[in-house]
C-alpha cells in the first residue's frame, strides 16, 4: 500500500477507498498519491485538462479537502501521471496512512 521513493511518500489506494478529484466539474479517482503528485486513470480524466496546469480540489478518506494545482507530467498506458503545486501536507499523507493501516492490515 505505502512506499518510499523519490524522497515522497507514496501511497497507493485499493478499489473503493481512493481520494476523488475534482476537475472543471469532472471527478475522478485518485489511484496513486504522494505529496508532490499523483495519478489518475485514463478512463475517469483527460490528459488535455491537466496540460497547463489546473486548480482542482481532492477530497480525501480522512475528511480533508484539500485545493491545489494539477500538471500534467506524462500519460503512461492507463494512468496520467499529474504534479500537485502546492504540494499535498504531509499531515494528510500521513492521516492518509494510517487510514489504511487500519482499514487494510496485514496479517
């Protein structure tokens, strides 16, 4: 669920429990999070939305609402690959975490 790279913490959402998106009206998952971005599936998002950067807002599990500013970095085959400036507060990474610990042990 959680690693580090890249100096970010990075965590990775299962089905059901990812932050939603909000784009220009659109919404869509949050499939991949750290605190300087994160990735959302080709099937809920547009590249074009993200190519010179937008506010949008996230909603997360933990209750926070957070808004910031999503560039486009890359589209791989099923995911875009998006910056968040500002960077997402570690507090929420973290609240984020701990979430899922909880929700999602490990045996």
């Amino acid at each position: 669920m959680t690693s580090q790279r890249r100096g970010f913490y990075r965590i990775e959402y299962p089905a059901g429990v990812q932050p939603i998106m909000s784009v220009n009206g659109s919404k869509c998952s949050v499939l991949e999070l750290s605190e300087g971005g994160g990735r959302v599936p080709t099937s809920e998002a547009k590249s074009a939305w993200f190519k010179r950067g937008v506010e949008t807002s996230i909603e997360f599990q933990c209750g926070r609402t957070i808004v910031t500013e999503a560039t486009l970095i890359r589209v791989d085959s099923d995911q875009i690959v998006l910056r968040f400036l500002p960077p997402v507060p570690l507090p929420i990474i973290i609240e984020e975490q701990r979430l899922l610990i909880v929700q999602f042990p490990k045996d």
